[in-house]
C-alpha cells in the first residue's frame, strides 16, 4: 500500500476540486482510487472475521469461508472496494486501471465463489451477520452493476443474484420486526443501510421493498425532533446519526414537507451560508484503525449534507450553508485518502468514490 501513495497523492489532491453535487472525475483521481481496491480486494490478510463457529468445521481461512469477499480486511469492505471497482470502471470506461478493475471482478464473481457464500450465509448462527451495513452494501454492489450496459457487467450481476436474493429476504425478514432505529456511527446504524436499500430496489423495480423501507422509515424517523447534532461526532463514528437520518428521509418525503421536518429536526441549520455551525472531525493517529474512522466521517458527512441540500426547495434559505459544511468536510476528508496506513486504505476509497460520483444524489 505504502508504494502507491506518490502516485496516489498528485490524483487525490485533484479531487478536493471537484464541484459539490459530483462532477467530472479526473483519470488521475480514478486511478488512484480504484489502486486502493485493487491492492486489497484480493489481500486475504490481515483479516477481521465476524464469524459464529457451531463446530471444528467452521474453521477456516477467510478465502474459504467466504471466496468471493475474503479481502479488504472485512467482508463489508471487500463488498465496497469491488462496487468502487465497478463504478469507476463503468463511469471511467478508458481509466488505465479499468482493465485490471475488470479482471480482479470477473475473479470474485463466478458462480462456484457465490454459491460459497450464500451456503456461509445460511449456516446455524448467521442470521444477523453483516446486518445492515454489509448486506445493504452488497445491494448497492448489485444496483451498480444492473445498471450497466456491458455484456461483462451483465454475467456478473447474474452471477451475485443468489446472495442479493439472500441479503433482500435479510432486510425482509428484519424490518418488520425492527422496533427502534439503531442510532449509532458505525455498521450497525439503520438510516445510511435504509438509503442504499431503497436506492436498491428503486433500481431494480422492486417496489415492494421500496414500500417497506419508505413504511419503516416513517414509522421510525418521522416523528423525531432537535437531533443532537452538538453531541457528535463520537469517537470512532464513520457516520453521523444525525445527518444520515436527515439523508434518509430526503428520499421519502417530497421537498415542501421535507423542508418542514427539517426544521424540527435539526432547528440549528442556519441561513447564513456559513460552514462553522458544523466542524470536521478530527482524526489524532491515522494508523489506529478505530480513530480513522473520522476520516470517513468527514466523507460522508460530505455527501450527507449534500443530500439533505438537494431534497430541500430550491430557495431554501438553508442550503447556502448545507454546501458549504460539504465543502469543508469534502475537502477535509479527500485529503486522507492517501493509501499510507492499511487501516484507512482498505475502505476510504470506497467513500471518497461515493461522495466524488454523487452516488446518493
């Protein structure tokens, strides 16, 4: 990882100019970031297993227990280092990179390697793994490659349908008996996990999970009010609670009503068009993997307050400041997508993608 940050630098630095709201992604910065993926998709270790053993048997290397995502470090990232692949490669067709992107998928994604991990899946104990943040971005994963027109792309996302089939019946079988949303920074929050689930099956037509999600979402999130934003971030967030509801329910509600929950929910939003009321986190060791999930928090924050801007009117008073906290945390989170430490480099990409390609606009 450590060799690839000359390289990645000079693109990387690039990025941070990009307009709010997405943009043109220049061929350097696509590099860059799908070099961060490339290094670690197919890395076995260091490994971190989420894993229920029921017996001796469930002993195994990670390239056995689950052939398709054994790399990144964690299965979720493995999961959204390859939909950085995919994005990028179909966004950025002629990238240099582009040739090795699609080689290092079409190894993931045969037949035999899912068939692998859908049998992991359902095994004794599993029910709750990766629930919501990995299978929501494997859906995401899926979304990406049904919406491409490519023969390649097509074999693949055929090939991932038994474990979408599989993360779809999760989120179903769930939410109906979620009784509370998971208000947390990190994996196991519900709103960030809702949005990609519904961006999902908006995508894919499936308008019945859409209904569920937008159902759940209003049982759960609609009636709160003053979200503390002021107690945020903890420690170790990666997500804000507070803005990924707010970039939740901008997808569900139209943007009059939208801009009046709004205002009870987070009230301290100004019309200045200021940045300050919203500092970026601050990260104090890069190689402690915990404390760099600021990073992310400031990439997602990025793009969450982009959101939350785009679902609002378009005289909105408030907007002028929703974009330039974006910006500042845009830029501030860019910066540390740099590849030196494996604890960042094996995920940050991934939001920096995100947020640099408008995926949640």
């Amino acid at each position: 990882m450590k060799a690839a940050v000359p390289q990645l630098l000079a693109g990387l630095l690039a990025v941070a100019s990009v307009p709010v709201f997405g943009g043109d992604l220049d061929v350097a910065s696509v590099d860059g970031f799908a070099r961060l993926a490339l290094a670690c998709v197919h890395q076995e270790y260091p490994n971190k297993i989420g894993h229920v053993l029921s017996s001796d048997d469930d002993v195994e290397p990670p390239r056995k227990l689950t052939p398709v995502f054994y790399g990144c470090f964690d299965w979720h990232s493995s999961v959204h280092g390859h939909w950085l692949l995919a994005r990028l490669t179909r966004l950025h067709p002629d990238a240099e990179l582009a040739t090795a992107s699609r080689s290092a998928l079409d190894e993931s994604f045969t037949d035999a390697r899912v068939a692998a991990e859908v049998a992991y899946f359902a095994g004794e104990g599993r029910a709750s793994t990766e629930r919501p943040y990995g299978l929501a971005w494997l859906l995401c994963l899926v979304e990406e490659l049904d919406g491409w027109d490519d023969d390649q792309a097509r074999r693949w996302r055929e090939a991932l349908r038994p474990l979408e089939a599989l993360a779809a019946d999760r989120f179903r079988e769930w939410l109906p008996k979620l009784h509370y949303p998971i208000r947390t920074g990190e994996h196991s929050q519900t709103a960030f996990a809702f949005g990609l689930v519904l961006d999902w099956a908006d995508a894919v037509g499936d308008e019945a999970m859409a209904e569920l999600v937008r159902a759940r979402t209003r049982d759960l999130y609609l009636e709160d009010v003053a979200c503390p934003l002021g107690y945020e971030p903890s420690g170790q967030d990666f997500l804000s609670p507070c803005l990924a509801e707010a970039d939740l329910v901008r997808r569900v509600l139209p943007p009059a009503d939208f801009a009046a929950w709004l205002a009870e929910f987070l009230p301290g939003i100004p019309a200045d068009g200021g940045a300050g009321w919203l500092p970026v986190g601050v990260v104090t060791d890069r190689a402690d993997g915990k404390l760099a999930h600021l990073d992310g928090l400031n990439l997602s924050r990025a793009w969450m307050l982009e959101g939350i801007a785009a679902g609002l009117p378009g005289d909105d008073p408030r907007r002028p400041a929703l974009v330039a906290a974006a910006q500042v945390h845009r830029e501030a989170g860019l910066a540390s997508v740099t590849g030196e430490h494996y604890e960042g480099g094996h995920w940050l990409g991934s939001f920096a993608t995100y947020l640099v390609t408008g995926k949640g606009i």
